[in-house]
C-alpha cells in the first residue's frame, strides 16, 4: 500500500514487519559490541555525551575523545561549570563543533533549571539545546530501558534496506516513514540492547558498502537482499554542485615569535574555535595589520596552501606569514584575541587545519609557496604578496 504526502510525495505505507528484535538480540548476545566505554557503568549523562559524539562520526574515531573528555568533565556538573574554551578544547580535531557548543550549553540549562540532574522524561531532553529525538531516544532507552525507538545513520540504513524504504532519509516524508518502522521494532524488553544491537548491525554488517548479508541475521526477510538491491537503499542524498572555498588567513608573528589567534563566531565554520585572522578581498595583509594591531609588516610571505573537506564543501586556506616590524599596540583592546607561541599547549579549541599548521612552523616543516624567508630589514618580493 502507499500514500501521498502534503508535497504529493508517492511513499509506501510501513506493512506489518516481522519482528527482528529476537534476531537481532540472540545475534547481538554473540556478536555485538559490549566494551564500549560509555557502556561501562550506563548514565543517563554517558549515555547523552557518547550519543552526541557518534553522531556522523566512527566510533573507533570517537572513543579516545569520549575518554579524554570525560575524565575531564565526569558529570553535568562539571561541564556546566567549565568554560565553553576548556570545553572546545576537549573537542578540537572530533569535528562538528556545534554538537560540542550545544552539549555545553544544555549541561548549564540541566544545572539551572533541572537541579544539575539530566532530564528522565522524553519532552524534557527534547528542550535542551543539541537533543532530538533519536539522541533524546537513546538516552531513556539505553540508560533507563524506556521504550523508545531511535534513528541514527545507521539504522536508517538498516531499516530501509529491510523494508525497501525508497528515497533519501533526509527528505521529511522518507524520515517519517522510517520512524514508523523503528517504533514498531523496538520491542518492549531489553530495550538498551536492541538499540546497541541495530546500531552494531548497521556499523558491522549493513554497511553502506558491500554489505555482508551472508552472516546477517536479518537477511531471510530482508527485502533488499531478497531482491539483490541492497545498493539502491538508502538512496543518496540528491546531488548539488559541491561549493569551493578559498579563503586567506594570516600567520601573524610579532617580534617575540608569538601568532596570533582569534576566536570566530558562534555560528558558522569552526563556531567558538580560536584560529587564524581571515583576510577580506579589497585589502592587503599589511593595510589589515596596520588597522587591527597598529603595527606594519617586516616581511611578508605566501605558505603552501591547506586543504580541507567538510561536508559540504571544500576549504583552501591560503596561509600568509607576515613578520611584524615592532610589538602592536591595539590587539590588547580586544579579549577574543590573544597571542600564542605555536610550540606551547594551547587552552583553547582550534581546527585541525591550524593545529597542523602550527606542527609545520615548530618542526621547520613549513613550506614556502613561491619566496624564501626575508632577511630582517627587508621586504619581501613582490611575487611573494
């Protein structure tokens, strides 16, 4: 049967499904992962922070961050005590800093408004900054064992192949469907297992390539294999051009060896990181230094371009390392720049990109894009700007 949507969407009504829950946990039992740190000792705060982690991220990628972040902030009450840059600090390199932003502020609404105890009921985790409703599912069923279905990257995957649910899971009318089906799967026991489970299957066996139906334990009454169409499920998301960014950054060494930082906005790339000063398109690095510092440029010189893929674009950063001919005089006026003397630690957040610059400039790894280093006292060529 099928059904059109307000868009006049043609999408096919969930039919009854088996039950695969008594499948999917006796292979689970055997099979599944059950030594992963946020399932040592369940909380409802594990749980939530391991939840917002894996999300588009691996878990092999995610357990050494998960480790280190939570030895820093073991319970709410630490995170919301914590300012947002020891917090972003934690996440620097995991990627998706909004997900890290959002964590931080609902752990302060949990400690004002909740008595520093994290929500046990669906519609109150749904109203804190960063929860919906497969992460707000994960956390009462895994935690608490309530009944509630979730729908993750992977378990989308795994439902569509299974019920040969057409079109991309981001599309509202192909998501509402895939909810319908994961509710009425989830069984009404050992619910925190069969949501590991689906979730393990998903990342082990269904996986978005060759996936290995052979020694799945869904595969008699799975559609896509049945029909030998797992690759047409999930469908991709619809293509657009994918967008190319270059942007200029300035590699600002005062006469102390020190490099400038500033943070960068709370919305948008890198949100709340500390990084490189960007440079507009209608002015020079040394007219900005001139502007923002008060200072003017010994040297200047064009480093190797960096090369970075998000998800939906990509990023050149075309770095340029200005020497400055004395100290500045006006950065001190501002408390979202500081300077950084690239061979400490630093207790901020930065982005990976910058954090492998600095690596290059403290081992001499640095490479020059078109003029050697200038001589104190000279400028550098005209090829170099």
């Amino acid at each position: 049967m099928s059904r059109r949507t307000a868009r006049g969407h043609l999408v096919a009504e969930p039919a009854q499904p088996a039950p695969i829950a008594p499948h999917l946990l006796a292979w689970f039992d055997v099979h599944g992962r059950h030594d992963l740190p946020w399932q040592v000792d369940r909380t409802p705060y594990s749980v939530w922070v391991s939840e917002v982690m894996l999300q588009q991220t691996q878990v092999a990628t995610v357990i050494p961050f998960y480790l280190r972040f939570m030895r820093r902030f073991p319970d709410v009450g630490a995170l919301a005590a914590a300012q947002l840059d020891d917090v972003l600090r934690s996440w620097s390199g995991l990627g998706y800093y909004a997900r890290g932003r959002n964590l931080w502020r609902a752990a302060r609404v949990v400690a004002e408004e909740h008595d520093g105890r994290l929500p046990e009921t669906f519609d109150a985790l749904l109203a804190l900054p960063g929860i919906g409703r497969s992460t707000a599912g994960a956390i009462l069923a895994q935690a608490l064992g309530c009944r509630l279905p979730i729908l993750d990257g992977n378990v989308k995957r795994v439902l569509a192949r299974y019920h040969a649910v057409d079109g991309w899971p981001g599309d509202n009318a192909v998501q509402e469907v895939l909810w319908e089906h994961a509710e009425r799967h989830t069984p009404n026991e050992r619910v925190a297992d069969y949501t590991q489970a689906i979730m393990d299957l998903g990342a082990t066996l269904c996986t978005r390539a060759r996936p290995a139906c052979t020694v799945c334990p869904l595969a008699t009454d799975c559609a896509a294999c049945r029909a030998g169409t797992q690759a047409r499920y999930p469908a991709p998301r619809p293509k657009r051009a994918r967008a190319h960014r270059r942007v200029t950054v300035l590699v600002i060494e005062d006469p102390e060896g020190r490099i400038l930082l500033e943070r960068r906005p709370a919305r948008g790339v890198w949100g709340g990181l500390y990084s490189l000063p960007e440079l507009g398109e209608t002015e020079t690095a040394a007219e900005w230094c001139r502007r923002e510092l008060g200072a003017a440029v010994q040297a200047e010189h064009e480093l190797a371009t960096i090369e970075h893929g998000f998800t939906h674009f990509d990023l050149d950063l075309l770095p340029r390392l200005l020497r400055l001919a004395a100290a500045p005089t006006v950065v001190n006026d501002r408390d979202d720049r500081f300077w950084h003397v690239p061979s400490t630690e630093l207790e901020v957040g930065i982005p990976a990109p910058v954090a492998a610059l600095f690596r290059s400039l403290t081992s001499g790894a640095a490479r020059l894009a078109r003029a050697p280093r200038a001589k104190p006292g000279t400028t550098a060529p005209a090829s170099a700007v």
